[in-house]
C-alpha cells in the first residue's frame, strides 16, 4: 500500500476514536441528565390518598432541597410517645412563591399539617396543607402530582 494511503487510513481511524469517545461521553451526560427524572415519582407512587393524616407536632428540621421540601416534625400519640414523621413538600421554589420563606417553618415551631400517608405505613407524609400557630393556612403541594385536592396553581 501506498504511504499516503496508510496515514489515511491512521487519520481515518483516529476520527472513528474520537466520535466514539464524544459519542460515550454524549451518552452518559443524557443518562446523567435523565437520572433526576427517573428518580421523582407520582404522588399515587408513594402515598395513599386513602389514608389522610392530620399531624400536629413540633418542627425539629426543615429541608429545602430539591426537588421537593421537606419538614420533619415531632407528633405525640394518645400515649406520649413522640414520633418524628417526614412530610414531603413542593419545591423550594414552589413554596417560596407561595409565601414560604427560609424563616417561616423554623425549628420548635408549633404546626398542624395535613396531608396522606405512605403507602408502606412508615411516618412519612406528602403535606397538602400546612397551618402556623397564628392561624394563617400554605399550599404545601406539588401542582400535578396528582395528589387529591391539589392547587390549580402551576
């Protein structure tokens, strides 16, 4: 074969590596990218709208995280015992237009949430409302979710 034929074919094998590697690269950032997706579930995935709760407890913890809020609260049974139950929110930028701030749910607060259970009974909760100790009443939702009740707002 002629020289100039083999560093054709040199140059001809080194673009072949590089759009494999830009096409391996391409795929694992769309499946990076998708992950999130994947990872966010329905509200009948995990919560049983047949199962409301009203929860009245002390804030020990509020998360703003994506991609939904969460406010950890301690609930007292009939018997004293204190329970700490998770309660999933909207977004933090979904709450925040609603009137949420960082300084509105704050630890060792008083609150009543209602919301629905979790399908496998553990103390975790979506919030569909959240009422504060001076009375005032928030959306806690995710617009939707296909949670019951839910805001017509998106």
């Amino acid at each position: 074969m002629h020289p100039a034929g083999k560093a054709a074919i040199r140059v001809s094998r080194k673009k072949a590596s590089v759009r494999n590697k830009l096409a391996i690269i391409l795929g694992a950032a769309l499946l990076a990218s998708a992950a999130p997706a994947w990872a966010h579930h329905s509200f009948s995935a995990e919560f049983d709208s047949n199962r409301p709760v009203k929860l009245r407890g002390i804030v020990t913890k509020m998360e703003w995280i994506n991609p939904h809020a969460w406010i950890h609260i301690d609930v007292k049974d009939e018997d004293g015992k204190v329970t700490n139950w998770m309660v999933e929110c909207g977004a933090p930028n979904v709450l925040f237009r609603r009137g949420l701030t960082k300084n509105s749910v704050t630890a060792g607060m008083e609150i009543i949430v209602d919301g629905y259970r979790a399908k496998d009974g553990s103390s975790k909760a979506n919030g569909k409302d959240v009422t504060f100790p001076d009375g005032a009443k928030l959306f806690l939702g995710t617009s939707g979710s296909g949670a019951p009740g839910e805001s017509p707002e998106k």
